[in-house]
C-alpha cells in the first residue's frame, strides 16, 4: 500500500484536482495581460512549494524555484513531468498546472524511491570512519583537504545508491545481493568497478554474472572515461539520487549517536530517501569529450560518457534475472 494518496495531497494542501497552480508566480498567473485564467480556484502556493511541502515529510531535499524547472512549467529547461496547461507568448512567466497533475507527480515520486533505514546508514558511516582514519580514503576531495566529519558525510552518502539497489533487488525481485565493503590497500588495488560482490542464493554465495556500477545521478549520468573503459567498465550501469539535504541531515546522523550530552538539538534520523533515476547499458550512454556541451547548455570538465536521466530505463525493466 502506498505511504501517499492523491487524496492525501488535496487535504494536506488543501486543494480540489482543478485548483490552478502556478509555476512562476501566483500574481502573474492572476494578472496575465495574455490570458487572464477564467477559474478563480487559484493556490497561493506555487508548484515546487506544494510539492516541497508534501515530499519534504519523507525525506525528499526541497526544490528550489530554479531547480523546479526541470520537472515541470514548459521552460528549454523543463523535462515536462509536470504538464503546463498555459499556451502562447509568455507560458513559462504565466504557466500554471493543476492540483491532480502535482498530486500524480508527488504520488509517482513518492512510489519511485527507496527508504533506507538509520542502520544502514549508521553502517556505512562507520566504514566511511574506518577508511579515512586509517588512511584507506583520503580527505581530499579534489584539491579541498575536507574536515574529517565532512568526508565522513561525503563517503557515507555516495554509498546510499548502493545500498537502495540492494534494497530494491531484495524487495522487489527476491534478489539478494552483497555489497563490495572490502577496504583496499592502494589507489591501484580496488574492487575494478564492481560494485555487487556477491548474490546470496540457495543458502550460499556466487559471483554475480555481471559487473554492475551504481551512481549517485541528479541529472546527468556521467561515468569518466577511465572508469567506462578498459578493467573498470561494467556491463550495465545504475543511478539513484542520494536526497542528503546539508541543512539539517548531518546534525540528525550525530544526534543519534550522541545520546548522553545532546549537543545535537535535531531529531534523531530516521533514515535516507533515495530516488530511482534507473539503469543502462554502454550503449546507452554517448561519449562526452571534454568542453562539449548537451542538455540545458551545461558544459563538462572531463571526458565523460553521458545519458541524461530521463533517458535511463526503469528499473522494474532491470535485468535481475541475468546479474
């Protein structure tokens, strides 16, 4: 049974389905000099404030107003999740949606991520611990020497797409794997790309068929060229977005260990939400030389291989049967 309902979104934003919503601005939706909206049953919430109100309770990161305009209100930026009902001269200022489209689209996100529980994550901060304090990873990230704690957080969250593909095989295809947590001696002894060790089965353990990398993807699925080519390549590719909001998350991890002198003033954390954002082949993806820009105008430092993330596949179409 699903955690949300449509009906859910109207009581909680207190909004009926034909409830117009704007994207951009709630005078200028009213105001149009283009088209003055004929239903006066207009929020006074925009379209990534109702949405923030709803997915923020699961642990979602807010959108910004920019941020937004990937998924809805009909912009060069817009992936259209999100339909703009407005037409003509002026529809991103004056676009607007309905309250049944941003209902669907909170309750299809909500349905298309992965929750993982406080212990898990406790898990891998521990790891994350133990590799930086005895030297397995480094505190640089790039040239930045990071604070201890900072690369902590770091590690720790670029393990979450791990751990949400681990728990989607088990819970949704009766496939349970194990996770690579060996820590390697040297940046030239590692686990080669792999990032699924072994599949546990009738009782025991094989390795799996295929080598599988997972990434944290918010838009763009970028895996360097040295990590799609040669020894490192997979044969298939998975993202999820880590939702890791940097306001309040690290303060709820370490108040949950620090239980005696609560420094801490936050809520104990309950858990990490991750979004699927799905999975490819190589031939998918298309090489990326340096300076070469795609979608949205943005432009890479690095030879990359590239697949937006609405171009991904499902991953309910993911191949468990053949890993």
């Amino acid at each position: 049974m699903s955690e949300l309902t449509i009906d859910d979104v109207y009581n909680k934003l207190d909004i009926e389905p034909d409830t117009l919503i704007p994207f951009k601005s709630c005078e200028d939706a009213l105001c149009s000099k283009q088209q003055r909206l004929t239903n006066e049953d207009i929020s006074d919430f925009l379209g990534h404030q109702g949405v923030n109100k709803i997915l923020m309770e699961f642990g979602f990161e807010p959108y910004s107003k920019g941020q937004f305009e990937r998924i809805g209100g009909g912009s060069s930026r817009s992936d259209d999740l999100i339909p703009n009902y407005y037409n003509g001269h002026g529809r991103v200022k004056y676009g607007y949606t309905k309250g049944e489209d941003l209902a669907k689209y909170c309750v299809n996100t909500l349905e298309n991520s992965v929750f993982i529980d406080r212990d898990d994550v406790l898990e891998w901060l521990k790891w994350s611990m133990r590799a930086v304090n005895e030297g397995f990873i480094t505190r640089y990230s790039g040239s930045k020497r990071r604070y201890d704690i900072e690369a902590f957080l770091d590690i720790t969250k670029g393990h979450m797409p791990e751990e949400g593909f681990k728990k989607d095989a088990l819970e949704s295809f009766s496939c349970e794997i194990k996770l690579d947590r060996d820590l390697y001696g040297t940046s030239l002894d590692t686990d080669e790309g792999a990032d699924v060790k072994y599949i546990e089965e009738n009782g025991g353990t094989r390795a799996p068929k295929m080598k599988v990398q997972v990434k944290d993807v918010q838009w763009n699925f970028l895996v360097s060229k040295n990590e799609f080519e040669g020894t490192r390549k997979a044969e298939i590719y998975v993202g999820y977005k880590t939702h890791w909001p940097k306001e309040v998350l690290g303060q709820k991890l370490l108040s949950y260990i620090d239980t005696e002198s609560r420094i801490f003033d936050k809520d104990p954390l309950e858990g990490v939400r991750v979004e699927r954002r799905g999975w490819g082949w190589p031939d998918d993806f298309v090489f990326l030389p340096r300076g070469e820009k795609k979608k949205n105008k943005t432009a890479f430092r690095n030879d990359n291989y590239y697949i937006y993330w609405t171009d991904l596949r499902p991953m309910e179409t993911f191949p468990f049967e053949d890993l």
